[in-house]
C-alpha cells in the first residue's frame, strides 16, 4: 500500500515554519484545523478575526491557542502600508478610500498578507463562495509569467490507496478555455502531479482519438496538444485522446499505437469545465477515488479554496497542501 499522501506531503513540513493565513478564523472548523496544524508543527497559522471571538470559540473547544498569531484587521499597525500597497497594486483601478473599504474584506486582507510576504499562503472558502476566494487572488497575488488564468486541479486517490494516483483538471474555475489556457493548464498541472509524486505524463482529453472525429471542439484539443508541447517540451504530453485511450494500455494500442502517453497517463486535461467536473465526480461516486481539490495552480502564491460544507478534516488536508505548494514556490 503507498504511503498516505497527506503523511509524505507533511513529512517535508514538519518544523519548516510555512505560515498560512486564514482569513474564517472564526469558524470553528478553520479555527480546529489550525491549532491542530501549529500542534503537529506543519503550519504556523496566521488567524484574522477579532481575537476576543478566536479566544472564546477556542476556550469552548478546551484548544489551546498560545503561540499562534492572530491579526485583527480593526487593529492592525501596518493597515496604512497595505492599504498603499493595494492602492499600488491595483494601478489606477482603486483608490485609497475604496482600497480601506475592501480591505475590510477578510478575503482581501489575507491576501494581501500573502502579496507582503506575511503569510507563505492562504486557506480559505468555509464561508467565502470560489469567487469571493479567488478573486482577490488573482487581483493582487496573480498569475505567473506565461500564465494567462488559474485552474483548478483534483488530486484523485485510488480506493485503498493502493493504485495510481491522478491529477484531473481543470475541473473547477475556467468554463469554456481556449486552446491556450488548456495548453497552460496542462503545463501547470505536471507541476501538481510532482508534488504528490506522481510521474507526468498528461493526455489532452475530447471524444475523439487521433482524428477519429471531426469538430471544432476537437481542433481545440488539438491545438492545445501543440501549444502544450511548445511550452514545455520536455514532458511527455499527448493529444486529442478519448479518455479509454489515454488510461487503458490494450486501448491505446487500438486507437493510438503510437502515442508515448495513450494507455500510461496519469494527468488528464478535460476540454471544458462541464467534463471535468462531471467526470471527476463519477470517479469518485463509483469508481470510489477520494477526490482532493480544487487545488488552484498557476497563481505566484498559493491560495486554496475550501468547500462551504468541508469539515475540519477538509481544511487541515487543504493546509498541509497549499503549504507544501508554497514551500516548492
């Protein structure tokens, strides 16, 4: 049986000191994720909220929370400095009156924790809807250079952990992407896939393999399987391939005998969100992989986005991943 993933990922944390904002410290769900993060030393949690609510929730629950840092936003000394900061930042789209206003917004203000290098990361989204997490990333922390939008990626785990692990995407933020963004979106993905130490070898999905089918949602693929290889060459990338050619090996002898990735991939790139996130799903529900994510990649700083209806468990797993995220940069 492979190690569990969350135990290999915590294995290069532990005593590293990542600090990881979370700006729903107040939830008791966030709030339990994290003194138990400090306590098994993988994160040093930053917590946003009024310090007297922190305390109280934590003091109902017997944690203990001496040693672990909380930020109120009411009261915070370097509330000028980020204000300029954000002001700077968003040049010339929000001034300094608008900029104290939004940055009452505790999404936004852990991420600008992040963007000033006060926290390595963020966790958030117990409460905050995906859009309200993930648009004040892309506001201030951004995209990396070459990268044109974020993603969102499923780490999927096999029952029993005893089989390949794979990384689905994107299965969560871009609706409709062009040849482009899934090009970049493959990329990015082989970076995921590394850091739960999984060999790459990315198939661009259709319903088509090879040319078997003719549409324009096929030429999509297709270009992006080329921009894919253009940017990074040294990965083995393939496409358009149906998703039997690209997983089963007496397949992709079929339908496409030639292919270094058809019947060996271990990351799969959906051609719209609509596939991705239904087959992400029925991989789950009856093929019984555990499904972790949405893990958003291609942003210059890692900020994860939690389920409204995650449990504490959910959130220190999210955690121990947006910090090793930050630890690989």
């Amino acid at each position: 049986m492979k190690k569990d993933v969350i135990k290999t990922l915590s294995a290069h944390l532990k005593g590293q000191h990542v600090s990881i904002a979370y700006p729903e410290a107040t939830d008791p769900r966030v709030l339990g994720a994290a003194v138990r993060l400090k306590a098994d030393e993988l994160v040093d949690p930053v917590l946003i909220g009024n310090p007297d609510e922190i305390k109280e929730i934590a003091q109902k629950n017997s944690w203990i929370i001496d040693g672990i840092e909380i930020i109120d936003p009411e009261n915070y000394p370097e509330y000028d400095q980020m204000v300029a900061a954000f002001v700077e930042r968003r040049k010339g789209k929000v001034d300094e009156a608008k900029a104290q206003t939004m940055l009452k917004d505790h999404a936004y203000f852990g991420t600008m924790l992040v963007y000033m290098d006060k926290a390595d990361g963020m966790v958030c989204g117990a409460q905050y809807s995906t859009g309200d997490t993930v648009r004040p990333a892309l506001q201030i922390i951004k995209t990396k250079e070459g990268i044109s939008s974020t993603s969102g990626a499923f780490l999927m785990i096999p029952r029993e952990n005893d089989g390949q692990r794979l990384i689905f995407a994107d299965c969560a933020i871009n609706i409709a992407p062009s040849a482009q963004q899934l090009a970049e979106i493959a990329v990015v993905s082989a970076k995921t896939a590394e850091m739960f130490e999984i060999d790459p070898r990315i198939a661009l999905l259709s319903f088509s393999s090879k040319g078997s089918a003719k549409s324009d949602d096929v030429d999509r693929v297709v270009e992006a399987t080329k921009l894919a290889q253009e940017l990074a060459p040294e990965l083995p990338i393939d496409g358009e391939l149906q998703f039997d050619a690209a997983y089963v090996e007496a397949v992709a002898e079929k339908k496409a005998p030639e292919s270094k990735v058809a019947g060996h991939a271990t990351v799969f790139v959906f051609p719209e969100i609509q596939s991705g996130n239904i087959g992400y799903k029925i991989a789950q529900r009856l093929g019984g992989y555990q499904a972790i994510g949405p893990i958003l990649q291609g942003l210059n700083k890692p900020v994860s986005d939690l389920s409204r209806g995650c449990v504490e468990e959910d959130v220190y797993k999210v955690s121990v991943i947006t910090a090793r995220q930050a630890q690989m940069g």
